[in-house]
C-alpha cells in the first residue's frame, strides 16, 4: 500500500523513474525531464518501435518488464503512470522502500509547467488537433511554447517541445489519473487560458453516465482563475450552464451569429478550406486551411481566438494555419497504392466517425468511400453506443467492421456486437461487412479495391499495422496486374 504522504516532488529530484514509459505522454515527459538534466529511467512490458526507439535516441534507458528489485540504484522520484495497477512489482518496491512517488499530470505541472502560462484544451473531441494548432501557430509566429500533445504534430515529428517562451500548451484529459488518484487528469493543470470542444459522453470504464462527465468538465471550468479565459465551443446549448460556472472571462466559437468568434464564408476547395473568422461582429481575419470537415474549422476558431489572446494577429496566424502540416492520425494519408487512398484517422466515438467520414467526403469525389472500424476502446466495445454508431456511417459507401479484439475484457452482458451493427448497416441500405480478423479485412480489400477509392481506417489503436501491410497488398496486385 502506498504512503499518501508520499506521494510528492521534492526539492531536490535528480533521477526520476518512470513506470509505463513507453505510453505516448510518459513517452514525451521522460524526454523533458531529459531535457531538464535529469537522469531519466524507465520501465514497461511492451517495450517495441517506434516509442523504444524515440526514448534510446534520445538517451533514455528502458527497462523489459516490471521487477520488484528495480530500485537496487534509488530514484529520487517514481512517475506512476495512468495504465498502471496497484498490484504491479514495482509499486511494491515503491511501497517498501518508501520512494517518493507522484501521477504524469503532477509531473508535467510541477516540471514542464512550472512558472509558464498554461493553455489547456479540454473536452470529448478534437484536443488533439486544437491543442497542435495552437503550439504550431505560436511556434510559426515566434513564441517559441513548450507543448505536451497526445499525438504526434507532423511539423515537428513529435509530441512534445520545451521552448523558451512564456507559455505551455497542454492536451487536458478527462480520464482518471492513477490507480490511487482516480481524478481527472485535467484536475492537477493551472490554466490561465482554456478550451472547452464540447462535452458527451465517452470512456464508460471511468464514468456511470453523461451527467457524471460533465460534473468533471464543470469543475474544471470552475477551477479557472478570475483573470482567465475560457474559449468554448457554442453549438451545444447544453455547455450554456456548464461554463457559465466558470468565474474566467467565456468566449464563444462557432457558427451561430451570437459567437464571438464566428466562422464564416466557408468553401471549399479541395485540398483547402476557405474561411472567414468574425470577431464580435468585425472581420480578424481571412484564412486557408489543409484541415478537412466541420469539426476541423471548430477547431481552428478555437485555436485562433486562443493565439489572439497570446499576441498573435490574424497575418500572423494564417500563415502558420496554412504551413501545419497536420497530426499523425488524425486524417492522416498514409500513402496511395494501385490509385486507392488509404487514410488513418483515430475515431472511435460516434460523433468522430460520422464528422471524419462527412469531412473526407468532399475531397475524395472520384471513387468510393469505404469505411473501415475497430472498436477498440472501453466504451466503444460496451454495448453503450450499439444503437448510436449505425447513423454515424452514413456518408460511406461500404462499411468493414472487425470484430473488437480484447472484446473479452468487457462483461459478456455489456459487450459490443460488431455483427450486430453490420445488420443494422444493412437495414440503412448501406454495404456493410464483418470480419473476425484484420487479415480477412485486408484480403477483401485487396480484391476489391478500385482505382479512386478511399479506405478510412478508424481505430484508436495500431490495428496490427493494417495500413502499411494494406498498400503493400495493393501495390502488389498492382504490379502483378501490370506485369
């Protein structure tokens, strides 16, 4: 059992061990405090490229497996990290030792964060992508922020930067923290400036329902300071009450003719998204985006009111907006084979599988859109959203569905049914199949594919690397049919 007294940074912290490093964040904090001059250890049971190479590249040692006698060389500190149990070997050697330990998120504030002004974007969808063009375009302009993103900025081909400006962009996470502090993530940040994406409900290993999610974003908007600003998103009338708690200065984005910053005059032209940004009722700015759909144009409003407030003016802004290169992941292209595109993209939640499919669609005109879905996560494979995800694939063409792979770990009675929704596809009218492995997935697509087709992949996880070994298939029919 651990000691709650210690769980604290000391002063005087030279070498710090991190439980879990291989994770994208604990992946991004070894490496700043790294950067700090620190001796930085760690350990994790799957430990493979691209994150053992990242971390050996950049002087870290990292250890196979958990052991109880790890600690034979002391650490001053032990970073728990969030996908750790409390029955894991080396939170016993902590406990016997007396090691002082702590959770990621008081790391990154006590290290990273300390004495830097702290943007933090919150909320169910889109942090990754509004928390990236925030860094990117304050980076493009000058400032020079530290940013700690749970994905990887292609501008930078990494997460994380320690920069020697004045503030500190950070992805605030809703899930719960550590075994022994099963707050939010988001709780141990200090924004001065935030970002509310909007609220619904998601991770149903963590909470009973919607109304349990949102009293965890009401008191994060509560925790902001009276000089500060909340940036939130104005097309769901439900987060009207929610920051209306909030004792910072609230900003509204979106597309109603009440937001203060109101995107306006939208075309598309693909590859760029043409946009007006209204600022209480007078134009900032005309902006060029690469980002696709709706959500996206949310999320760079969000973005650009953030940067006005840090001294960013609108020439300055778009032209960084329009040099970002992107997020890994997230509509990420992986690469074009025999005429067929095959992207990346992260969705798993209804909302992001119906916005990501609605957003590529237009830039795609020439074939089919084929939709390919792993339920993966802990909410996506409960039976939560059984009746929700049918809807979300509509704009496809034909919908690929693979059977969740640790669909075990969920209680019979809760669990997902991918034939299920493949059946409620089909009473749509849409094409829909099911497949038990990833490999049967690949071999139909292979034989199917057409010239100008568009494969979306969604999944949060790797999905036993689907996408190279899919173009490799591909190029490989190619070749056979041209020889």
């Amino acid at each position: 059992m651990l000691d709650p007294a210690l769980n604290r940074i000391d002063s005087n912290v030279e070498h710090v061990h991190l439980i879990a490093v291989c994770g994208t964040a604990m992946g991004a904090l070894a490496c700043m405090l790294k950067d700090r001059g620190m001796t930085v250890t760690g350990s994790d049971q799957k430990v493979y490229p691209p994150m053992s190479d990242f971390l050996r590249q950049r002087g870290i040692a990292v250890q196979e497996g958990f052991d109880v006698g790890r600690f034979v060389r002391r650490p001053d500190l032990v970073v728990v990290g969030n996908a750790v149990r409390r029955d894991n070997p080396e939170v016993s050697a902590l406990a016997q030792q007396g090691i002082a330990y702590c959770s990621m998120p008081q790391a990154i504030n006590h290290f990273a964060a300390a004495g830097k002004l702290q943007v933090v974007v919150a909320g169910t969808h889109g942090k990754t992508t509004t928390s990236s063009l925030i860094a990117w375009i304050l980076h493009h302009a000058g400032h020079d922020p530290s940013f700690l993103i749970g994905g990887i900025l292609r501008n930078f081909d990494c997460n994380y930067r320690t920069g020697d400006g004045n503030s500190i962009v950070l992805e605030g996470d809703e899930y719960d923290t550590a075994f022994f502090d099963k707050g939010a993530k988001f709780f141990h940040y200090r924004p001065k400036v935030a970002v509310l994406t909007g609220v619904e409900f998601d991770h149903a290993d963590i909470f009973t329902d919607v109304g349990h999610v949102r009293a965890t974003f009401r008191r994060f908007v509560g925790q902001l300071p009276p000089d500060g600003l909340l940036v939130a998103w104005d097309g769901d009338a439900t987060l009207d009450e929610l920051v209306a708690g909030s004792p910072a200065r609230v900003m509204r984005y979106g597309r109603s003719e009440t937001a203060d910053w109101r995107i306006d005059a939208v075309v598309v032209r693909p590859p760029w998204t043409h946009f007006d940004l209204i600022c209480r009722g007078r134009l900032w700015g005309r902006f060029c985006s690469p980002l696709m759909g709706d959500h996206n144009l949310a999320n760079t409003a969000a973005a650009l009111a953030v940067v006005e407030r840090l001294g960013v003016d609108a020439h300055q802004a778009a032209a960084g907006l329009e040099a970002f290169a992107g997020v890994r992941r997230r509509q990420e292209v992986r690469g074009v084979a025999g005429g067929v595109t095959v992207m990346d993209d992260f969705a798993h939640h209804p909302t992001a599988v119906r916005e990501t499919i609605a957003a590529v669609r237009p830039h795609f005109p020439a074939g089919r859109l084929i939709a390919v879905f792993e339920p993966r996560t802990n909410t996506s494979m409960r039976r939560v959203f059984q009746d929700v995800y049918p809807a979300s694939f509509d704009g496809a063409d034909l919908v690929l569905v693979r059977r969740p792979s640790a669909i075990e770990k969920v209680p019979e009675a809760e669990r997902f049914s991918s034939p299920r929704l493949v059946s409620d596809l089909k009473s749509r009218g849409l094409a829909a199949m099911h497949f038990d492995t990833t490999e049967g997935i690949i071999d139909f697509l292979t034989d199917h594919c057409r010239p100008g087709d568009l494969v979306l992949i969604m999944s949060n996880g790797g999905f036993d690397d689907i996408h190279r070994r899919l173009l490799t298939a591909l190029a490989g029919r190619s070749a056979s049919t041209e020889g």
